[in-house]
C-alpha cells in the first residue's frame, strides 16, 4: 500500500480578504497547442497554464514531431509533419479525445495509454467515430493504438456525445485538416458542457477555419467543418475561470473579500457562471476594471439550480450547498458519473461522511443543512473534489484532505494560493499571471 498523505486544510474564524491572481485556462491552453501544432505556420500562446494536463499535451504533441519550445507559461509552436510516436494520457480527458484525431493524420502508428483511472473511462464514442471517417483504430479504451496514415479522409458521422461534450470537441478541433472536413451529428440526450463546445467553435473561426455551428440551444445537434488550412494564431490564455471558484467560494462562505484580475469582460468558459450561482446564494459579484470582486453574505442560502451546461462546477457549488443554511437542489448533472470519478457519488460520499445530509438522485444531488464535524476527505484523484474539500475545511476545523497533490493537473500552485489568502501579509502579492 502506498503512503497516502492527508493535507491539514486551514480553518478560519474571520472573513477572508485577499487578491488572487490565477494561471491561465487548461481548456484554452490545450485547444490552443492543438490548433498551434495542426496550423500552416507558427504559433505564440501567452498566458499558458503549466499543469499535469497540459505537461502532457505538450509531451504528447513532441512526441508526433510538433516543436513546443519556451519554459514557462510563454510556448512557441512550430508545427511539422506528424509522426508516430507514444501518447501519456495521465487522466487527461482533453489528451485522451482530442488527440485521436491528430494521430490519425500522422504517418505511423501512435499508442495511447495512461493512469489506472483512465482506463475505464469511455473512449468508443470518439473510436468509432474516427473509423466511420476512415481512421484504424486497435482498441475501444485506454490503451489503444491509432495506425496513422498521413492523412484522414473525414466526411460525415452521428455520434452520441451525451457523456461528454469533449467528444464533438476532439471530432472539430482537427477536422480541417481532413480531406473532406466533418459534418458531425449529435444523436442522444443533451449535450453536457455547451460552453466547451462554443469555445471550440470560437478558436476554430479565429484560426480562419469554416465553423457551422448551431445557435446556441438545447437542440444542438449538427456542426460542420470545412477542409482547409488552420492559420497561426497567436493565443492569449484567459485565466481558469472554474479554477477561481474555491477562490470565490472562500468569500462567500466566510462573508469576506475575494478579489480576482483579468477577469475576461465577454468568455466562453463556463467557470463564468459562478458569478450568478453566488448572488443567487447571497453574495454581491462585481466586474470592474478587469477584476471581479465577491464579497460573502452573512448567511448563505441554498440553490435549486440546473448545472448541465457547467457540470465542472459541482464540486464547488455541492461545498457551498453544504455551509448553507436552507437545502439545495443540483440538477441536470447525471453525466459527472463519468468524470474523473464518479463526482456524485463522491460528493455525497465524503459530504455525508463529515455529518452532512446529502441524497443522490437520478441527475444530481440534494443537499439539506446539517452541522458537519472534522474528519477525512478523500480526493478519488479528482483535483475538483480535493479543492471542495479545502473550502469546507475553512468554516470547519480538523478536516483532512487526502491527495491535495491531485490539485496539479490543473492548478499546480494550490497550496501556496490557499494559504497566501489566508495570510493577510501574503495575500496582496498574487502569482504571476
């Protein structure tokens, strides 16, 4: 049995007031260095976020020849002919659907494998997808091998991507470069995560490629690419607008002050919407200048509120509902059971655990007011649940979260950012953005 570490989480009894200035987004990051390493030219991405997930797309498109040169959160990427090679997907799902496509227009064979966790999460939708438009594909989940062969014939194929948006996203993002671009139908239930969808949608245009996309509705269900050449972009990274949210929760929860810059004035990213779900729970958000600012209430109230669009922010919202002082309701969410772990189940899990009173349902989780105590947190290597846990532990003393280090796959710094809010005589200081 390896040794497992439990992370003392920081408890206060005075309100929270601090800045803090987040690393860039892991969605636009990793969109960014795959359109970077398909486009006619190179590419500069500033404001990139340096985590496990993008470590690993960097690694990963290195390994297919594309050139990622520069340290820090400045990449230049230089593209070149795609080649076979090896893919680490760790727990990336953003590596382990997006890159399919790329290594079907690579010259040789490309293996994918990744952590224990990965292998059992759903990969045949995006499989069988790429060989309906011509890919040969060994293998329906991690590990599988894509037997590329320089180029992707592409066309027309209906996928259900009800359990995961980043299956239409992994299908759009190299499609372009297919000898006939991509129709792709939609054919289930709605779709999770609209936004990530929209996101891709958006880059794609910026990269002067030919976007059909559905107005914005449930209903959407067709998107089509044109073939054609993917132009060099220069990126700027938004920061992490769903890594905020702790941030933000900690102000809420302790009636304090928390202050965030270079919060994007117009974003595709989802994180966006914890601004409404605070005010709804009592809180006062503002943009101003670039920086928004939540200040907490004095008593926090319970939500009933539809999270299908903004599934990643459960975690979040769930800790919240917990500190609250009338139930909520999460809805519209049954597609986290194939997240990272299975999210409902491990909310209601490790919430009821510290004395909290929270039933699944069909499609989310009801969440009633109850006097919780210490005890331990466990993280299911799920960086999501740990930083829920860490908000927790703030209005109560002695929890202990197992694997905070779990945090790095998208939020490296977790630790240093927690506790520097906490220190008034740090808080001011930020990190480099």
């Amino acid at each position: 049995m390896e040794h497992v570490s439990f992370w003392p989480a920081p408890y206060v009894d005075v309100p929270v007031h601090a800045t803090v200035t987040l690393p860039g987004s892991k969605s636009i990051t990793n969109r960014a260095l795959i359109l970077a390493a398909l486009a006619d030219g190179p590419s500069t991405l500033s404001g990139a976020l340096r985590s496990r997930d993008t470590n690993l797309m960097i690694a990963a498109l290195r390994a297919l020849g594309t050139s990622i040169e520069g340290e820090a959160d400045t990449l230049t990427v230089t593209p070149a002919p795609l080649q076979g090679g090896t893919v680490d997907c760790g727990l990336a799902g953003t590596v382990m659907r997006f890159l399919p496509s790329v290594a079907a227009l690579a010259a040789g064979d490309v293996a994918f494998d990744g952590d224990a966790q990965a292998r059992v999460r759903p990969l045949s939708t995006i499989l069988d997808a790429l060989r309906t438009l011509g890919a040969d594909i060994d293998g329906d989940a991690l590990p599988f091998t894509v037997h590329g062969k320089g180029a992707l014939r592409g066309g027309t194929v209906t996928i259900d991507a009800s359990g995961s948006s980043q299956f239409v996203s992994g299908l759009l993002l190299s499609a372009a470069r297919f000898d006939e671009g991509l129709v792709v139908h939609h054919d289930g239930k709605a779709l999770p995560s609209m936004p990530h969808i929209e996101m891709t949608v958006e880059m794609l245009r910026r990269a002067d490629v030919q976007v059909q996309a559905p107005e914005h509705s449930k209903l959407a269900q067709t998107w089509q690419v044109a073939p054609g050449p993917i132009r060099a972009v220069d990126w700027e990274v938004e920061p992490d607008l769903s890594n905020a949210t702790p941030f933000l929760a900690a102000a809420a929860v302790t009636g304090g002050e928390v202050k965030i810059p270079h919060w994007p004035r117009l974003t595709t990213q989802p994180g966006d919407v914890i601004r409404e779900i605070l005010v709804r729970m009592g809180a006062e958000a503002r943009v101003f200048d670039g920086v928004l600012t939540v200040h907490g209430p004095d008593r926090l109230a319970g939500i009933d509120i539809d999270l299908h669009d903004v599934g990643e922010l459960t975690p979040t919202v769930a800790a919240l509902a917990a500190l609250a002082d009338s139930p909520s309701h999460l809805r519209g969410i049954a597609h986290l059971r194939g997240h990272e772990t299975d999210r409902l189940a491990a909310l209601s899990t490790e919430i009821n655990r510290l004395g909290g009173k929270v039933t699944e349902t069909e499609d989310g989780l009801e969440i009633e007011p109850a006097e919780l105590h210490s005890g331990r947190w466990h993280s299911y290597a799920d960086h999501r649940m740990a930083t829920a846990g860490a908000i927790l532990g703030l209005r109560v003393p002695g929890i202990e979260i197992e694997d905070i280090g779990t945090t790095a796959k998208t939020l490296p710094n977790f630790v240093a950012l927690w506790e520097r809010m906490l220190d008034p005589t740090l808080s001011d200081q930020g990190a480099a953005h």
